[in-house]
C-alpha cells in the first residue's frame, strides 16, 4: 500500500452499491407539514363539493344556526392556505439541503482513486522531463573525456528511467484490482441508476405535485367563500 492509501483501498473492496439507500431530503417537520395538507386539501374539496355546513369547530358549537357552506368554504380557504405556505418553506428548505452524503461517501473512494493516478501521471511527465534533458544537450566529441562525460549522463539518465519504471510498476500492481472491482461496480450502476429515477418519480410525484395540485384544486373550489368570511369578519 505504498501509493494507494489503505482506507481508500478498503473502502473500494468493501464497498456496495447495491447497499446504497438514498436519504429522504425531508424532515419529519416537513412531512407532518404535507400530512395537514393533504388533509385540509381533502376536507376542503368535501365541504365545497359536497355543500357540507360546520356547526361546531375543535369542541365549540355553533348555539343558533350553522356556519353555512360560504362561511365553511372561507375558513378551509385560510386554514388550507396556512399549510401550504408551511409546507411550500419546510420543503424548500430540505431541498435545497439535500446533499446525498451517504452517496457521496460511496462514491469518495473512486475519486481518490482517479486523484491518485492523475498525479502520478502528472508526476511521472514531469520525472522523464527531468531525467532526458541532459540526453536532449548530448553532442558527441571526439576525446576519452567528453565520452566519459557522455556516458556518465547517459548512465545517469537510464537510472532514472529505471526508477520511473519501478513505480508505474508498483503502482499498476496496486490499481489493477481496484480497477477490476471498479469495473464489478460500473456494472452495478445500471441498477442504481434505475433506483435513483425511482426515487425521484416518488419524490416529485407522491410528495410535491400531487399535495399542490390537491391544494390549488381545493383553494380554487373555496375561494368563493373567502369574501363571505372577510365580511362577517369586518361585521
């Protein structure tokens, strides 16, 4: 392990993308939010369509006559729309703070593992730059000396070229299996990928299209009632 670092060679070996859970971006905040929408969207569409009256509300009772349908409609308009601006804020503001931090980690030894063989790329350019510029100046002289001298850079340079090889070797030694348990992983990915769309469908679907469209169908049908509600309010 002398180039690959052992917890990015133990995470890579270890690791399991079909153990791969994607977080729920919304707090229980967030869904106790949705759930008072959903039912207050209900209830509101039943008192409109229905033509439902209230005569009493959380314990209290109406002494002489009914709330009526209009004035009904007006309150489950104000308590409707009181969810869902509360909804609409708690989940922005979980989505926004989605990170995928367990995929994240999944995924990290990977980009180690690119980072590591980027540098010694770059690493190595710069080494064989290094050990044939003297090879580039060479001239031949006649002479016992500057042959010599020639020899000794050659001689000098292929040790250089030596030690290069010796650690792309080394590191082509490490990689290799990682980079087969890599290509194990890619071939999972497929799987994954169709999960995470998954995911997404039930996110967008089940918990942001369908609670707004309820809510927008339910404030439509109760609107009416809202100018009812402000007059017997001013009055």
């Amino acid at each position: 392990m002398a180039k690959v670092r052992l917890e990015t060679y133990k995470a890579i070996n270890e690791n399991d993308m079909d153990q791969v859970l994607f977080t729920d971006p919304f707090s229980d905040v967030a869904r106790k939010a949705k759930r008072n929408l959903l039912a207050a969207g209900f209830i509101s569409l039943l008192i409109s369509v229905l033509n439902l009256e209230i005569s009493g509300f959380l314990g209290l009772k109406a002494t002489n006559m009914n709330l009526g349908n209009d004035l009904a409609q007006g309150l489950a308009f104000i308590i409707t729309l009181y969810f869902f601006l509360s909804f609409v804020f708690h989940a922005y503001i979980d989505y926004s703070a989605w990170n995928f931090s367990r995929e994240k980690q999944q995924t990290k030894p990977y980009f180690d593992l690119v980072y590591l063989i980027e540098n010694q790329v770059s690493v190595t350019g710069e080494q064989i730059k290094n050990a044939t510029d003297k090879l580039d100046a060479l001239w031949l002289e006649e002479g016992m000396q500057a042959q010599i001298e020639v020899a000794k850079d050659v001689r000098s340079s292929q040790q250089k070229l030596d030690s290069i090889n010796a650690s792309l070797s080394s590191l082509i030694e490490e990689v290799t299996p990682l980079i087969l348990n890599w290509r194990t992983t890619i071939g999972k990915m497929d799987n994954l990928s169709h999960r995470l769309k998954a995911r997404f469908l039930s996110l967008w679907v089940l918990d942001i299209v369908f609670p707004v469209i309820l809510t927008l169908m339910a404030m439509y049908k109760t609107y009416p009632g809202v100018s009812v509600l402000a007059c017997k309010v001013m009055n």
